[in-house]
C-alpha cells in the first residue's frame, strides 16, 4: 500500500491491510504516530491531503520483497528505515 500527502509518500506491507491503514489514520488523528513526518504533514495539512493506495495484491510470504520493489522503484520519502529495509534484503 501507499499513503501520500501532497508530494509525499509511504509505501508499506501489511498481512490485513485494512487493520493497518485503519491503524495508521487511528494514530495520526490521535497525534500519536511513530513516524514524526508523517505526523506533522498530518497535523499541518489534515486528513483531507491524505489518500491511501493499494499497489499490490500478493501472498504474505511475498510481501516484503514486492514492498522492497515499490520503495526502490517510487522511493517514497516518508519511509524512515527505508535503507534498514534494503540492507535487510
């Protein structure tokens, strides 16, 4: 999945995808989100200037390799342990 704001952008995995974006909306709206940029591109523009994106469809067991390929390919700039994740792979 992708969540964008304005030119921003998160790219993400998830094996129940709407319990997580469900979750990511539930801590932005409660200011708690982990991610600080994020929070602060919510708290600045709203809720509004956020849209959600599903990418792909695919078996769990291949999620973290397609959600690699999206962030190499879209380089999405909200992602904090982008490099963690490719260091990983």
């Amino acid at each position: 999945y992708m969540i964008a704001c304005n030119s921003r952008t998160y790219v993400g995995s998830s094996k129940t995808l709407y319990d997580r974006l469900l979750e990511h909306r539930q801590k932005l709206l409660n200011n708690k989100h982990s991610n600080d940029f994020m929070q602060k591109a919510f708290n600045k523009y709203g809720i509004n200037s956020f849209k959600y994106e599903i990418l792909e469809f695919c078996s769990p067991e291949s999620r973290i390799l397609r959600e690699k390929y999206y962030i190499d390919t879209l380089k999405p700039n909200f992602n904090l342990q982008r490099e963690l994740l490719l260091l990983l792979i």
